[in-house]
C-alpha cells in the first residue's frame, strides 16, 4: 500500500509561544520515521511530511496528497496541534473520503474517544503504534471496525528497524544552540522507553521501561556514521541511566567500537554516581538533561519528585566535578506555588550553577496527574493550543493571575542568564567560532524568552 505520514504544521514561535528568530530547533520526528521502517519492512511504499521544518502549511499537505495518491493517511497528534490536526483530517476526508486517516501519538493516546468523536479519523492509534501498525495495514477492514486500536507498549525494543530517516532530509534538522557541541545538525536516537517515576506533571510517568541492546544501539550508531558521517548523538530517552550495568556496558563499547563519539543525554540526578559520570565522560559524554524542577521541598513533594534538595545539590557537584556540563530543567507555576516559593526556585538554579538552566511554565498536560486534580491546585485553561509549557494555561492558587506568573518566569531567564558572574565564565569557555555562534544563538533565545509572550502578550 501506499502510506502517508504527516507531522502538523507548527513554527518555532508557536512552538515557544516568543520569538526567537531563527537559531535552530527542529528536530526530526522519530516517531513517524520508526512507524514508516515498519510499514518499509512490509514493503508498503511510503512517504513522511514534516511539514514544521518545510514550513509546509495545509495547501502542501493536500498538493501531496493528490500527487501520491496514498491508501493510507496517518498523522501524529500533540496536545498543542490537536485543532491543526483535526484540520488536517477534515479536508483530506472532504476531497478523499476513501482514503483511509489514522490519528496516533501523545494526544490520541490519552483521549482516544474526544479524538474518534471530532475529527475525521477511521482509526485512532493508542500508544505505541509502531509495534501493531503492520497487522493493522495487513487487515484494515478489521481495524476500521475497531476504531480505537490499543497499540499496547512494544516489549522488545531489538524487535524495531531503525529509523527510516532517508525519508526526511536530516540536512534540514538544526538543535537549539545549548544542545550541540560539535555541530547544530546532531543526530537524534532513543535507546529506551518507559519511565517508572510518578512526576504528577509527566504523561509518560509510571511506565514500563524497557531498553534496547547496547548491541542494538552501537549498530544503530555505527549506520549513521556510515551513511551520514556523524560526529554526535543526543539521547532522547527520559532515564538513560536507570540500568547501570547497561549503561557501563554502553560506555565500554562506544569506547572501543565508536571512541570518537559525542554524546549527550536525559536522566534523574539520583541514577548516576561518581563512578558512572567518570565513565561517561571518558566515553565521550559532554552534557546531561537533568530534571531538576524546582528548589523549594514543599514543591518537589507536591510533584511526587521523589528527591531532596541536598540530593542535588551532591550529584550535580559529581556531575561539575567529572567535567560533564548540565542543563537543569526547572519549572515556574507548580502545584502549590507563590512568587517567593518560585524565587525560591530561581534562588536554586543560581545556586546549583548549571551550564544552562531552562524555566518552563507548568503544563497539566491531559492524562497527567496534575490534569486530574488541577482544581486542587488553581485554575487551568483548557484551549490546548497552548500546551507546550511556554504560555500560563495553569495559574497555581498563590498567584493573581497569568501576568504575575508570567513576570516571574521572565524573572528567572532574566536572573539567571544576565549575572556577570555567568556571562563571565561562558566567555572564558570560548575555544572556537563555532563556541562563539552557539553562545550567540543561545543569547537569541533568552532574550527571545524576555520579549513578549504570544498568547498573553505579557
């Protein structure tokens, strides 16, 4: 069959709700490229629209589809893009009722009945669809019957091609400046799935995890060093470190087989210790994504962080003293929250002195704890247009609006990044151009972060 795979149409303003001009940040959707290595292996034809890092709008999306005349429409649905998809699917339907339109990814998964009920849709996929999308395309009537198809969790990773990115143009693809060491155009890859914390604000929180071979992964690698010359690697798993013994297992192959790799990741500060950081880095690690959220007990109990204070502060002296930078994820308006509570927070970013802190704003996003018991808490906005943790649809009980919220969260950028003390040691790390173009680029969005918020216009 011939198969169409559409991500939504999205800019990078909508996407940070401010405007950051153009310093990277479209990233290729892995999601539709592993689904498209199944459907490839079944020897179906077809064909990924990224329409994001095109820019390609409706009109694109539908001079494609009478183009390629697909059987098969299938598109990835956010939380954020939920109303752009639905739009998506009704003009398709309108002009090709026959083709048959299935609607998959984060949202489909968490309202599956909302998602059947209000946009033109044959088959709604829920979780992972890459592991059942095969037998669904081998016997669509059944499935069209169904409606809604439970995916359920792919259990042996090993089981998945690797992603089929000769689909998308990996030249387009550009990380944000903070993300990359080498160069903007580093390759993206997941060695795991599944998450067992309880972070309240976390869709993905109580899952399974589950993880690829260090076998599985080191071909992966050695593939796109092949076929793309790659020279870095960011890991998008949430906890690369759960395994330990994996993840020195890993450290001991890129070491042998790959030693000139780059390579970043996402973890929790309590899954490392001294001796996993000091293998890190000598396998070639230079930064890691740490959740750290926020810097008030009170605050991280509320989320079920399941982490103290004086655990961060321990690990990321580990981390700082193995030579690995850290980003900090910290967010503004959590459960529970007032001004001084976030200052607090600031306070703490400050404090801890990452390489770069990032201050997102508390999205209940559905399907989450917090989604169920927000009254509990403040107020929510349900247009999810923007839910994507940079405009204040959550307003906790101890602010007085969205514009205090909002001044606080410019607060924290402005506090954090223009301290002569942090602009001093960033310019005492410049050992190349390319350092100078990241830090410049990096200056681009926190000041982007500064300006004015699209939605609030504060």
């Amino acid at each position: 069959m011939k198969i169409l795979l559409i991500f939504p149409p999205q800019n990078l303003e909508a996407r940070y709700s401010h405007n950051m001009g153009n310093v990277g940040g479209f990233l290729p959707p892995l999601g539709l490229c592993y689904m498209a290595a199944v459907l490839e292996r079944e020897n179906h034809e077809v064909h990924i629209m990224d329409c994001p890092v095109n820019d390609y709008r409706i009109n694109h999306i539908m001079d494609e589809v009478r183009s390629f005349q697909p059987d098969i429409v299938g598109t990835a649905a956010i939380t954020s893009l939920a109303e752009v998809t639905k739009g998506i699917c009704a003009e398709i339907k309108k002009e090709f009722p026959n083709i048959t339109i299935m609607v998959g990814g984060p949202h489909a998964s968490i309202m599956p009945k909302e998602v059947l009920e209000t946009m033109a849709v044959d088959i709604v996929l829920v979780e992972e669809a890459d592991g059942k999308i095969a037998e669904i395309v081998a016997d669509l009537p059944k499935f069209k019957e169904m409606k809604i198809v439970h995916c359920g969790k792919v259990k042996d990773l090993n089981t998945l091609p690797y992603p089929a990115r000769h689909l998308v143009d990996m030249k387009k693809y550009t990380s944000l400046p903070n993300t990359y060491k080498t160069s903007p155009n580093v390759f993206q890859m997941v060695t795991s799935r599944g998450c067992p914390y309880t972070c309240t604000f976390c869709f993905d929180a109580k899952g399974t995890f589950r993880q690829r071979s260090v076998e599985n992964v080191i071909g992966e690698i050695k593939l796109l060093k092949k076929e793309y010359g790659i020279r870095e690697v960011a890991f998008w798993d949430d906890i690369m470190t759960l395994n330990k013994k994996w993840m020195h297992d890993f450290c001991d192959a890129v070491e042998k087989e790959v030693p000139d790799l780059v390579w970043s990741c996402y973890t929790r500060l309590n899954l490392v210790d001294k001796p996993l950081l000091l293998h890190m880095k000598k396998a070639g690690c230079w930064n890691i994504f740490f959740g750290i959220e926020a810097g008030d007990q009170e605050l991280l109990d509320n989320m079920k962080k399941l982490m103290t204070l004086d655990q961060m502060r321990q690990t990321v002296r580990w981390v700082q003293e193995a030579g690995i930078e850290i980003r900090g994820s910290f967010m503004i308006g959590l459960p529970g929250e007032t001004p001084e509570k976030a200052r607090k927070t600031i306070d703490f970013a400050i404090e801890l002195e990452p390489d770069y802190a990032q201050f997102s704003i508390t999205t209940p996003y559905p399907g989450t704890e917090l989604w169920n018991t927000y009254e509990k808490w403040g107020t929510l906005d349900k247009s999810f247009e923007d839910y994507h943790g940079w405009s204040p649809v959550f307003v906790p009980n101890g602010y007085k609006d969205r514009k205090e919220l909002m001044g606080i969260h410019k607060e924290a950028f402005r506090r954090f990044y223009m301290r002569p003390k942090y602009v001093a040691r960033r310019l005492s790390r410049i050992r190349s151009w390319n350092d100078i173009k990241r830090y410049m680029n990096g200056a681009r969005v926190v000041f982007g972060m500064l300006g004015r918020e699209k939605t609030t216009g504060y």
